[in-house]
C-alpha cells in the first residue's frame, strides 16, 4: 500500500495561493481616526478567510489620495512585495484603492503580470490583468475613475471658490491667531494674536525673522501646530492677508472676509514690503543712523562701518572705531567723504531730544503715518482690484493673452512702486508715547537700539554730510539740516555751527544740548 503524497496547498475555494497582502486607502480623513480604513480592512480579511489565505501582510494608506499623484508609501511597499513575489494575491476593497490614473494602472498591470499575482477585491470581485480584454476592461473602469476624481476636484474647488467670494473661512489645519468657532467661521485667539502683533512691530523696527523666531522659541512659544517657530513659518503668518481680514484663494485676495482682523491694512502692507525687501535672515542693524545719512558731495547713500573686533577688549584699549563714509565700492558713491559716528550721532540726538520736549509722540506718529499711508492704501486696493477684473474678463475670453499680459505690467509696476514707498512710512508701532515720556540725554542710553532709532526715523529724515578737511579737529558745520518730518515743532530749528563747540573727542549726551537751550528761550 502507497501512501498518498500529502499537498502544500491550503483548502481554498477559488484559488490554490495561499499567502495575502491586504491593501487599505482613504483619501481623506477629517477626524484622524482611520475608521475608513478600519472598515476596509475588515471587509478584506473576511474575503480571506472565506477564501483560506493567510493574510501576511496589511498596508493601509491614510488620508492619502491615489489621483493627486503623491507618494503612497505602503502602495510601494505593497509593489515591492510583488516584485520579489512574496505574495501570491492582493486583497482590496475596491479596484479604486488601488489605482485612480491611467498611468498608477499601467504600472500595476506590468508589475503583477511579471510576478504572477492575482488581486481579488470585496465590492468588484476578481480583477484580471492577464488577458488583453480583461486589461481593456481595467482601463475603462480606470478612465472612469480617473473622470470621476476629476469631477469631485472641480466640485470641491467650485466650493472653495465660492466660500472666498463670501468671506467665509477655508477648511484644513488651523491658522495662527484663530480658530475655529463654526463651519466657515474663525475667531480671534487673543494671546497668539498679541505675538503677531509684536512680530509685525519688530519686523517694522528693524529685526530680522531670524531674530525674532530664536526669541519666540526661548520665551516657549509655539506655533499654530505646537512646534518651534522658524523664520519661514512666522514670514508665511505676518505675509498672509488673513491677519488683517482679507479672503485669500490659490495666493489672491478675493474679498473681505468675515473675521476681525489682528492688524491694520497700512501696517499689515508695511509688514509685507519689509519682508519683500530684506532677507530672512538678515542681521539687525547696529548703528543709529544707518541708512539715514547722505553725501552732500555726491547724494549718495553713506554707509556706516564699524572696525571688527574678534575679541574682548584689554584694559586702556579703545573701542572699535565708527564711521559714516561714502561707499565707492559698493553704493557707487565718491568715496572721498567720511566723517566719525559719533559726532554725527551727538548732533542728531540732540536735535531728536530737542524735538520730543514738544512734541506728544503719539500724535507725531499719526501726523507721518496717516497722510500720504491712507492714499497708498486706496491706490493698492484700486490696483488690485483693477487685476482681479483683468482676470475675469481674460478668464472669459473678452481679451486674449496678450492685451491680459500688457495691461498688467504697468499695474504691477504702480503696485511695486506704491509698496515701496509705503514701506518707506513705516514707523514702529510701539511708539504709543507712554514708554518714551520724559526721555533725556540721561536716559537716552537706557533705551535699546530699535527704540532710538524709531525715535530718530519719527523725527529726521535723512542728514546731509559735507567733506572735511584735514585736520584734528571736527568742524560741525560738516552737518548740515536734514528734511525734518512734519511732526517737529515748527519752532524748532537746526542747530547752526556757532551754536556748537568744536571738539576734540565726540561730545557727550550731557553736552551740546543748545538746540533745547535756544527753544526754551
């Protein structure tokens, strides 16, 4: 008697392979919980049962969309697996977990026609890729999912479309400064929006993202999703047209939104052409009227320069040495006019303390900002407004592309224009005047350096440098009146050259204050 030769195979009722991978996706799940997936699954290891595999592996991608072309990591995997023929079938809850393009199917079919894979879903049963018409069959339901995925991008872009037009809030994660309280509808977050505020006021002030992002991280303040701040995460924050109540889609502002805004247009478009027109990363200034000083020789910007000093000073040793000159090299100047800081220093700081006894800061900043800022603001508004109908009319073929492209070019131009010089009003808006009241020549030093020179910027507009002469003495006739701001006292005037002692050494904050002398006359 023989005895019978015992199989490998195990009891199934449709097929002899016995080793299963069961794939999983969502495309989107609000709530995080993955009961989608959860549900496909269990549908998908009772099919295996009743089948008889054993199911080896289970790959589940969550809240990952097959049409948008992203990368599905476990759907590689699950391809791998087939390559190296670790798996004998697929199980899915529907052919569309799988694939949703052409392109995903194509590869598909190549893969598990090499490996010799069958795939067997709940909903549709046996998909073959085997033959020539099963595979035409495949790419029709695949071109109709892909349609149908096109569909539901159109209808879901329709809405979002429509939601901006009335203001209404987007869906997805939340933003800084709000949340939310309805479907559509957000609130102020009062202490985050004190940060933005602050970082707006800072970034007007001079600071760099970097700096203030390194300050956020050591007070302990986290972002919107409870991380570290980075210097492209706060720009994208203060840059966003949320903060100040505008509807944005797709990078456009469509609207007025529906939420209180953190900061005002003027101050939020000010914020936005600092950010344009300095780096990221950039270093905070570090002398007082950087930027403020010009060749009389030749209107150039001059530069202020500082000696660098690697290491700390020996006792009797002097400190660096600092000078405004006129940058040859770099801003194209004369380079024949360079003059000492700190003369130039003591001259403007006299002047600006002459000018706060009489003057109430608050109101001065007002009197700068809110002329020529609320017509800079109608302009930009205007212009957009102009590109968004330029838009619409090219969007419904009254003008083809090339009277849309030449009609917008000078827009953006006025645009850029406008935006530069309201960058050049900025004022910070922490002078409210409470925190300068009282400032003397005493006190000027226990002020930072952003302070003094918002104060200086409140005040002076620029100051005009002459060419010395050679010699050990500086003559203060070298600096001649600046343009003053419409907030100075009207009765104040420049300090002439008589009225100022000549100097060896740079004067000190406790002399030479005669401008303040002359006006309490």
């Amino acid at each position: 008697m023989t005895a019978k030769r015992q199989s490998n195979a195990r009891p199934a009722t449709g097929t002899l392979y016995g080793r299963a991978a069961i794939y999983a996706r969502i495309s989107l799940d609000k709530v995080g919980e993955a009961a989608g997936v959860g549900r496909q699954i269990d549908a998908c290891r009772h099919l295996a049962d009743l089948e008889g595999w054993s199911v080896d592996e289970v790959l589940v991608d969550n809240d990952l969309s097959a049409y948008s072309g992203a990368c599905r990591p476990e759907y590689e995997r699950l391809l791998d697996l087939v390559r190296r023929r670790e798996i004998d079938v697929i199980v899915a809850y529907h052919p569309d977990r799988l694939y949703r393009r052409l392109a995903d199917l194509v590869e598909l079919t190549k893969v598990v026609a090499s490996a010799g894979v069958d795939i067997r879903t709940v909903a549709a049963g046996h998909v073959d890729l085997n033959t020539a018409s099963s595979r035409f069959t495949a790419q029709v339901l695949g071109a109709a999912a892909e349609h149908e995925s096109v569909r539901i991008g159109e209808r879901v872009s329709a809405k979002h479309h429509q939601n901006a037009e009335r203001g209404n809030a987007h869906g997805g994660g939340r933003s800084y400064g709000y949340r939310r309280v309805a479907q559509g509808q957000i609130e102020v977050v009062p202490e985050e929006a004190d940060v933005i505020r602050e970082a707006a006021a800072r970034v007007l002030a001079g600071q760099s993202l970097a700096s203030i992002v390194v300050d956020l991280n050591e007070r302990g303040i986290p972002s919107a999703h409870g991380k570290k701040w980075r210097p492209g995460s706060l720009g994208m924050v203060l840059r966003s047209g949320r903060i100040t109540g505008l509807r944005e889609s797709k990078g456009t502002v469509v609207g007025e939104a529906n939420w209180e805004p953190i900061l005002d247009r003027a101050t939020w478009e000010q914020v936005g052409s600092r950010l344009t027109h300095a780096p990221i990363g950039r270093r905070p200034k570090v002398n007082l009227l950087a930027g403020m000083c010009r060749c009389a020789e030749c209107g150039s910007v001059m530069a202020a320069v500082s000696e660098r000093m690697d290491k700390k000073l020996k006792p009797g040793q002097r400190p660096p040495r600092r000078t405004i000159a006129c940058d040859k090299a770099n801003r194209h100047g004369c380079g024949s006019n360079t003059v000492k800081a700190d003369y130039v220093e003591q001259i403007v700081v006299d002047y600006v303390l002459a000018a706060l006894e009489h003057t109430d800061v608050a109101t001065a900043r007002a009197r700068r900002v809110g002329g020529d800022a609320h017509q800079l603001i109608a302009s930009i508004e205007t212009d957009e407004q102009f590109l968004a109908d330029l838009a619409a009319d090219y969007g419904a073929q009254r003008i083809n592309r090339a009277q849309f492209l030449a009609a917008q070019d000078p827009v953006h131009a006025r645009l850029l224009l406008a935006r530069r010089r309201l960058d050049q009003l900025t004022v910070d808006p922490s002078l409210d005047g409470t925190g300068f009241e009282g400032v003397s020549a005493d006190s000027w030093d226990r002020l930072d350096l952003d302070q003094q020179r918002a104060l200086v910027a409140l005040f002076v507009e620029h100051v005009v440098i002459r060419k010395g002469k050679r010699g050990r003495y500086f003559d203060p006739s070298r600096i001649q009146r600046c343009r003053s701001r419409p907030a100075v006292h009207e009765a104040l005037t420049w300090p002439e050259p008589r009225d100022l002692a000549t100097v060896d050494d740079p004067p000190g904050p406790a002399r030479a204050l005669t401008t303040r002398a002359r006006l309490a006359q």
